[in-house]
C-alpha cells in the first residue's frame, strides 16, 4: 500500500475529493495518512481530524531558509514513512531537497491546461483571471510531476472545462474545480500509487 501525504494551504476541498474518492475505494492502491499544513489555520486540517488523518504544521515562515524548510517537510515525510506527496493547494515551493528526496513521487494540481497560465506568480484566483483576460474559449486542469521547474514536470492528466459567457474569476475557479481537479486528482493518485506499488 502506498502511503501518501497531502500537502495543502487553505481550505482543503482537493484534500477533501481525495478523502472522499479513497473511502468510495477510487484509490485502492494508496492511503492518506498525513496531511502537512503551511499554516495552523488551514481549515484542512479540520478536514483531515473528521476524516481521522494524522496532521502537522509546517510553515515556511517559520524557518530562516529555503533550505531549512525544505529539510523539516522531508523530515517530517520520512518519519511517517511517505511513499508520495500530493501537492493540494500547497502554496509554498518546495526546494530541491524535497524533490530530490522523493523523485516522480510528488503530483500537484494546476487549474489550467498546462503550458497555459502557469510557472511562477500563477496560482489560485490570478490563473483564472489570466485566463478570462486572455478571453479563451477553454481552460481546464492539470496534474503533473512535480521537478525544479514550477508547473515544468511531466504531465500525467488533464481535463479541458469551458469558459462560459459573463464568467468571474471565482465562478470559473469553481467550475474547474468541480469538473476537472475533484476528478483528476484522486484519478492521479491512484496512478501514481499503483505504479509504485509496483515497483516495492
């Protein structure tokens, strides 16, 4: 059984469409047993307690370096013997130590379809402002590998959604939601684990 960590900084609904696809047996070949906060106010971290998951805090600020931090999350990884990382709205980088400690075993989300609107500065709300900005006819969601390169990891999965006529940002941001990340997440997950289920 793989056993994975979600990595989240908000609200959690990615982190709750995983808890949910797992308990409708959508992942059989992995198990959530940690979630990692970047901060202590993550209503996720309500979400993991009534689900039964085991949660820690590890913030970046509460560290004096990339480095540092980096170190405490790949510390805190292998001491609950993590096999994957998914990356739920985690809004903090993670450095080379913690890609290298777990190599094409982190996935994160991305609320477009990848080369779109991506890399650095594109994330939550702005990704789907740029969009309507750029006035696109669709946009969608992408789980990819995650390397040094922010959103440059091979891609495993993506789901186009429509943008649709007087869209705001957080209507569109919930569409996407809905019909691309709640579905390609627990779908890559399940991939992921079962490849490295595998390879044990």
């Amino acid at each position: 059984m793989t056993k994975i960590a979600v990595m989240v900084s908000g609200g959690g609904t990615n982190l709750q469409a995983l808890i949910d696809a797992e308990k409708a047996g959508k992942i059989p070949h992995g198990k959530i047993t940690l979630v990692i906060a970047s901060n202590a106010k993550a209503y996720a971290l309500e979400r993991a307690a009534k689900a039964g998951i085991e949660s820690t805090v590890v913030a970046r600020k509460s560290y004096e370096s990339q480095e540092a931090f980096d170190q405490a999350v790949v510390d805190t990884l292998r001491a609950h013997d993590i096999d994957m990382v998914i990356l739920a709205g985690f809004l903090s980088i993670l450095g080379e130590t913690v890609i290298k400690a777990y190599p094409d075993r982190i996935i994160n989300i991305h609320p477009s379809l990848i080369p779109s609107f991506c890399g650095k500065g594109f994330y939550g709300l702005k990704v789907h402002e740029a969009a309507l900005e750029r006035g696109v006819k669709v946009t969608g969601a992408t789980v990819h590998l995650v390397n040094e390169i922010p959103d440059g990891g091979r891609i495993l999965l993506q789901k186009a959604v429509a943008v649709e006529e007087g869209d705001t940002p957080e209507v569109l941001q919930r569409r996407v939601m809905e019909q691309a990340e709640w579905i390609l997440l627990p779908q890559a997950a399940e991939l992921l684990a079962a490849s490295l289920n595998e390879e044990e």
